[in-house]
C-alpha cells in the first residue's frame, strides 16, 4: 500500500467534523441491510468426532497476530478440534485463495481475521457459499462490501476500539492538561475499520475537551498512514514531522506505527496510542492501551464450540481495552 500524507495546518480540531465511518465494530451486516445476523446453518462437517477449524490471519511478522495464533492453537486443542492455521503475508488475494483452500477440506467453522475489510466480503461470500459459518475476529468485514456480497457473518469479536481510542485521549489530557496547546499529528491506516474507530474514539474525546474548555488551542495538523508496518510508519512519522516542526503530541492507532513514530520522534513529540510489542513506557511514550490477541483467539474458539453446544452466539463481543502509563512495560501478548 502506497503511504499517504495529509496535511490540514491551522485547522481547529473543534472545527473537524466528526463523522468518520467504517468504525470497526459498530454493525455486523448480513447483506440484507438490517444489521442482524442470521442463524448458521450447521455442517455436516461439525458431526466429525474431531471438527475441523479453519483459521486465517493476515502475518505473524506482527506480535499481535504470533499471539492470537498461540490462542487459537491452545484453546483448539484443549476443546478438541482440529485447527489449521494460514498467514496471508498481509495479501488479500493470496488470504482468499487460503481460505479457498481450506472450504475444500470441509471446516465446520471459519475464524476470519481479515487482512483488510473490504476484500474479506469476498471471503466471506465464499464461506456461505460452501455452508461454512464465519466467526470474525480484530479486522471487522466492511458493511457495505457484506452487502453487496449479499454475505452474512455469524459474530464479530475484538476489541472496543472507539473505547480505547478515548482513553488515549483522556490520558493525553491527565498527562499535559485540559486547556494545554496541542497540535497532533495521527500515524493510521484508514483502510482499516478497527483503526478508523480507534481514531474517531480519540478524536471525538479531544473535541469534547475543547467544546467545554473555551482556552485549550488543539488541533489535528496532519494524518499520515502507516500502513501498520514499523518501517512504513517510521518513515511516514519523520515526513509527518518534518512537514508539522511544531507537532507535540502523536497519536498511534496501531502497535506497529507506534513503534515506528518512537524511533522517528526521538523525543520531538509524545507518543500515545496502541501499545508497542514490548516496548517500555517513558517520559517520551507515556501511555497506550493494549489489546490481549491470545485472548481474543481463545474466546472466538470458545465462541465456536458454544455454537455447536446450542448456544447462539452474541452477533458482537467488544473486549476491554487494559492502559499502561509510564514505567510500565507491557507483557508479549499484550500489543496494540
């Protein structure tokens, strides 16, 4: 994905509209444009003494994704199933053809962590039509695309991303005050819905802010994407930077981008957002908040094995997000 930059100096941020879409977890569309879910229809597959999951996910070059695969593999083991699991390389079309691949052996479930949102409809659409239900997990499935996919999911499960994104801010204002100047810079990917969210949850926390304190100067004075890459995003910070010399604060709506702004920041502006793969907290990246990914593949495989128990299963499940602050390193697992 080419990097963009977007540059809006002198904007006010009470001034912005707030009215981003795509939140990552807010509607769970089954095509029909209700906004429900329908019931799965159970495999003959899921008769087998041992069931065969299907699992897809985007890399394992991210920790997040190394520690939801750990989840996946302990709880599928522990309930008996079969679980296979195939990384996509962060290729939409080679995540398709994968799971293409799988629906021929038959799975009883699949466990979709999309590389993106939109091209995931695709994937889904597949999976229905082979009679296997979808638990999606992180990467929620755009609307829009389900829709014209006529395409349906069973549940969606991650993390309450407009939630962490105001805690962000929140912390912002604890830490450098509730009338201070800010001028904030957003390292993203606007391609991703869960990350939209998360910018929205921050956006809207700092506008509320200054809609009540009549002194705070703040305001968002670039948007760059770091396609949720270290490198990409240390390179999309130093242009950020270079471009905006008076941005203080840098909001990271990824663990990846916010390593990647720590190393091209060096202290030129704090850092706050999802947290860094082990990354301590310090003067220079005071706070993040951390998604728990071995959890969340624990829970869709408890999900799954609820579904066949005869339970149905809830159409979203939003996970709370855990805040570190300075002088507290987060555990391997526990990563933006």
């Amino acid at each position: 994905m080419q990097r963009r930059l977007t540059v809006a100096a002198g904007a006010a941020l009470i001034a912005l509209p707030l009215t981003l879409t795509g939140c990552g977890s807010s509607v769970i569309d089954t095509g029909t444009g209700t906004g429900e879910t329908k019931a799965a229809t159970r495999p003959q597959a899921c008769e087998a003494a041992e069931k065969y999951v299907a699992v897809a996910l985007p890399n394992l070059t991210n920790p997040y994704y190394v520690a939801m695969k750990q989840g996946f593999e302990t709880a599928g083991k522990a309930a008996g199933f079969k679980i296979e699991v195939q990384i996509a390389n962060d290729d939409d079309a080679a995540q398709l053809s994968q799971v293409q691949a799988m629906l021929q052996k038959k799975p009883c479930a699949l466990a979709l962590n999309p590389v993106k949102s939109e091209p995931a409809a695709a994937i889904v659409r597949a999976a229905n039509d082979a009679g296997v239900p979808v638990f999606t997990v992180n990467v929620t499935v755009d609307p829009a695309a389900l829709k014209a996919q006529n395409a349906s999911i069973v549940q969606y499960l991650g993390a309450d991303n407009v939630a962490g994104g105001e805690q962000v801010a929140e912390q912002v204002l604890k830490d450098l005050g509730q009338d201070a100047e800010l001028k904030i810079g957003f390292i993203t990917e606007p391609d991703e819905g869960p990350v939209v969210a998360r910018d929205k949850g921050f956006e809207q926390t700092i506008a509320a802010n200054a809609n009540t304190n009549t002194n705070t100067k703040a305001e968002i004075v670039a948007r760059v994407d770091g396609n949720v890459k270290p490198d990409d995003s240390l390179a999309a910070t130093a242009e950020l930077l270079q471009g905006n010399p008076g941005v203080n604060v840098l909001f990271a709506s990824t663990g990846p981008a916010a390593y990647g702004a720590i190393q091209a920041s060096k202290g030129k502006a704090k850092v706050y957002g999802f947290c860094a793969a082990d990354q301590p907290l310090t003067d220079d990246y005071p706070a993040c908040v951390a998604q728990e990914p071995e959890d969340y593949g624990k829970r869709v495989i408890e999900q799954i094995s609820g579904w066949l128990g005869g339970a149905t299963p809830e159409a979203e499940i939003l996970r709370p997000l855990k805040l570190f602050t300075k002088g507290q390193t987060p555990a391997p697992g526990e990563v933006g």
